[in-house]
C-alpha cells in the first residue's frame, strides 16, 4: 500500500490533509446503506462468478466476508473509521482483514460511481415501502374517524369564512384522496427507482463479460437503467422521492393547520387527547396543540431539501462530480422526518375528540343556507343571478335586524320576492346535505360509499407494499443464504 494507505492512494506520493480527510468523508451518514451496499456486493460478486470474470473459491471467500461483515454491522461490532472515507471502501477494507488479497477482486468490474448509485436505490426502495405504509396508516385514521362521525355536520369554509354545511366526513376524506394520490406517486416513483445501475462503472461501461440482467434479478429489480452516463450521474430518482414528500408534507400542514384552528377555543370543534398535547412553561391553563404544530412546521425542511438537491445537481456536467456526495443527508433526513410523523398521526387522529354539538351550531350560523335559499327559488324557475340578488338582499335585511332566516315572517318573504313564500325553504344544515346526493358532493349516502371505494383502495395499496417487500426480502435472504455464488 502506498503512504496514504488508501484503497485509492496509488498514485499519491503524500496523505490527504486530515481536514480534506474531514470534508471528503460521507462515512458518518452513508454508512447507514451498509446493509444495502453488501447485498449489492453479493449480487455483484455473484454475477462475477457466474461470469467466469474472477475465480468461484475466490467469490466464495468474498461472499463468506462480506456476510460476516454484515453481522458484525449488525450487532454493533463493526468499527467505522473516518480515514475509511465511505461506506464502500470500509466494508472493502475489513473485507481485506478478514480474507486477505482475494478481497481485492470484488471491486473488479465496477466503480463507486455505479455503486453508491445502486446502495442509494435498494435504500430508497425499502424507504418508499415504509413511507407508503405510514400514509395508508394515516388514511386508515383519516376513515376511521371519517365513519365514527358519520353524521356529524361542520360548516365547510372558503377564505376561511363560513360557507355551506358539509358533513366532516366529507371533509376529512377530503385528505384521505390527497393521501391517495400521494401514494400513487409512490407506487409509480417506485418502479423507476427500482432499477440498476451496475455494470455502468466510472461512466463508460467496463471491459468484462458482465451480466447486468442477473444482478438485477439477484436484488429483485425491475430490470437495469439503459445508459451507463446517466445511471450514475443523475439523482432524478431522489428528486422525485423529496417532490413527492414535499408534496405530501404540504397536504399535512393544511390538515394540521386546520386541527390547529379547531382546537382553538375560538373554533372548539375537536379536543386532543392529553397524550398529544403540551402545556405551557409559565401558564398553568394551556394545553397546546404542538404535535399539529410541527406537523406543520416540519414541511419547511423536506421542502427545503427538495430544493438544496435541485441547486446541488444543476448545472453539473456529466457524468459523476463528488458535488453529488451531498444527495444523500437531505433525503436521509426528509425521509425520517416524515416517517416519524406519519407514526404519530394515526393515534392522534383517532383519540381527539370531536364536539359534534358546537360543529352542528356552527354548520347553521351565519347564513350558511343562504346559497340553498336561491337554489330553492332557482327550483320555483327563477333565474340563478335574481334568485342570489334576492337573497342577498335578505341577508343584508336579518343582519340590520337581528334575525335569522327562520325568523322571517311571510310578509317579509313575500317581499324579498313573491315566490319565497309560496315553497319549501332549506331550515337546517341537513337540508343542504341531503340536496347533494351526487357523486363528489357532500350527500350521506355518498359519502358513506367514498369512504368504503377509499378503504378498498387502501387494503390494495396495503397488499401491493406487503408484495413488494416480500419479493424483496425473499431476494436478500437468497444473497445471505450459503447458496451463493
Ligand atoms: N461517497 C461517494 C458518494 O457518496 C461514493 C462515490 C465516490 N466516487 C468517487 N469517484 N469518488 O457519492
């Protein structure tokens, strides 16, 4: 080994500054993909075999180590050091402790470039699995409560002004489809991450027999990426997984922006539970609804790692540039901030209570059936611009009173126009609900059947995650079995 003692220093005539040493090191994030970086190595060193490209007792030996070096990760036993600068070349160099020389073929046929590009995949594969199941968790919530409360009536809002009676399942089902396009952004980024770049090499391809087919099969992806230049140089996949986050966070903030106002005392709709509450430092009566705060607070980071990976990957020429050492802690950190909440919510939702009294008062006050009045007249055939004209001169009428709609007496309906007192009037929020009976509007028995269509869709994204993960670690326990090479 040359002075540097690097896997790389053959060239070099000095050691790198301990300060490059510093800043060149990804080891203390990225040795969080050594699982995935010694089971690409295992597919890898498989292929290698199978090929003819490097003797079968030495892929023995390598596989036996890089198995051994997988247990040692995780049970601890496993020393990273920084001069090791990455994961890649410290499982490489304890390789080359446990089985001599012969460790010194596994890299033969590959580079870090394609690499590190393959461990960030497998990663965010098993990721996107996990965030998938939070939100269909989060959803479940969202409907459970949705069904709990099925007739209970809120008034629904625009520009945060009381507007019509819907009923809050249909609100909160509102997010369950946010939630459900969410997921299906998942489902499809899936595919495209799920494919290997191996066999790529620095950027050019390399001169062996290799088999890229068969290592993707190994790992159980969906086939390899057709252009060993952009298979390691661009990040697409990891940019879609922070858009998709971002998207997802800015979904939940305006829930938890929403929990926020009802538990305000100024809304009084809903009460969390204690276990999801916080009191204050210095005064004794508050009980503060901050893990809805952070909820919504936290969308400012993922959305802010969206847009550090953008700046990062702009502009850079092909094919690798280290600049892309940067793709990994923002997406690390998005990701367990999100997970992390999509724990939490479920048993929020599902513990806050509801004061289904206060939101059908509410669902009723301030001319909330004024749109239905001039519907009803638009039902007697008057045109939709008089019969709103008419109505709004009789909300202006009540508010200069003191009265409410069902005050009017019919002399002062007859007024406002002949026809008013002559039909039917909407009287309570359900009058408004029931005239919605159509698919998307805020009718019971609508509702009642989007809430079960959601339900479904959501028992199939369940099993499609429970597949995924199965055909995955079917793979992996292949890899780690002796059967290999
Ligand atoms: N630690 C590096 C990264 O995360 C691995 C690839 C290094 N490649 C190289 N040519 N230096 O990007």
């Amino acid at each position: 080994m040359s002075t540097s003692a690097k896997l790389w220093g053959g060239r070099f005539q000095k050691p790198t500054h301990e300060l490059v040493d510093q800043l060149n090191a990804s080891l203390p994030f990225d040795q969080r993909l050594a699982h995935h970086d010694i089971l690409g190595s295992l597919a890898h060193v498989t292929m290698l075999a199978r090929q003819g490209i490097v003797p079968l007792e030495d892929a023995r030996a390598i596989a036996q180590g890089l198995r051994t070096i997988l247990r040692e990760i995780e049970e601890q036993r496993f020393t990273f050091r920084l001069t090791d600068e990455d994961i890649h070349l410290s499982v490489e160099r304890r390789l080359r402790e446990l089985i001599g020389p012969a460790a010194g073929r596994l890299h033969t046929a590959r580079s870090r470039n394609d690499q590190v590009a393959l461990d960030f995949r497998l990663w965010l594969r098993d990721t996107i699995l996990d965030i998938a199941a939070g939100i269909v968790e989060t959803a479940r919530a969202l409907l459970d409560v949705a069904e709990a409360h099925h007739d209970v009536v809120m008034p629904g809002y625009t520009h945060l002004q009381r507007a019509q009676p819907v009923l809050l399942a249909h609100h909160l089902h509102a997010y369950v489809t946010m939630l459900d396009r969410d997921l299906a952004r998942l489902r499809e980024l899936y595919g495209r991450v799920n494919r290997s770049p191996l066999g790529s090499g620095a950027l050019a391809g390399v001169p062996y027999p290799i088999d890229r087919e068969l290592v993707a099969a190994l790992l159980a992806m969906d086939g390899i990426l057709e252009n060993s230049i952009d298979a390691v140089s661009d990040r697409d996949f990891a940019l879609e997984f922070l858009a998709v986050l971002a998207i997802l966070m800015a979904h939940l903030s305006r829930l938890a922006e929403e929990l926020v106002l009802w538990s305000s005392s100024e809304f009084g709709f809903i009460e969390f539970d204690d276990a999801f509450a916080t009191g204050s430092s210095i005064m004794p009566q508050k009980k503060n609804p901050d893990v809805a705060e952070l909820l919504r607070g936290k969308s400012g980071r993922v959305f802010g790692h969206l847009i550090g990976l953008l700046a990062v990957v702009k502009g850079l020429p092909l094919a690798y540039n280290k600049d892309l050492q940067e793709d990994k802690e923002g997406v690390f950190d998005a990701a367990d901030t999100v997970s992390l909440l999509l724990r939490v919510l479920p048993p929020m939702l599902r513990t806050m209570r509801i004061d289904r009294e206060r939101m059908a008062l509410a669902a009723e006050a301030n001319f909330t059936l004024a749109t239905d009045v001039a519907d009803a007249l638009v039902r007697a055939g008057v045109p939709f611009r008089e019969a709103h004209e008419v109505v709004g001169r009789m909300v202006a009428y009540c508010l200069a009173s003191g009265k409410t709609f069902a005050d009017l007496d019919r002399d002062e309906l007859e007024r406002f126009h002949p026809q008013l007192a002559a039909i039917a009037l909407p009287r309570t929020a359900w009058d408004a609900i029931r005239s919605r009976e159509h698919p998307g509007g805020t009718g019971t028995q609508h509702v009642a059947s989007a809430l079960r269509v959601s339900r479904q869709r959501l028992d199939e994204a369940s099993e499609w995650i429970t597949r995924q993960r199965e055909r995955v670690e079917q793979a992996f326990r292949r890899l780690l079995s002796e059967e290999l090479p």
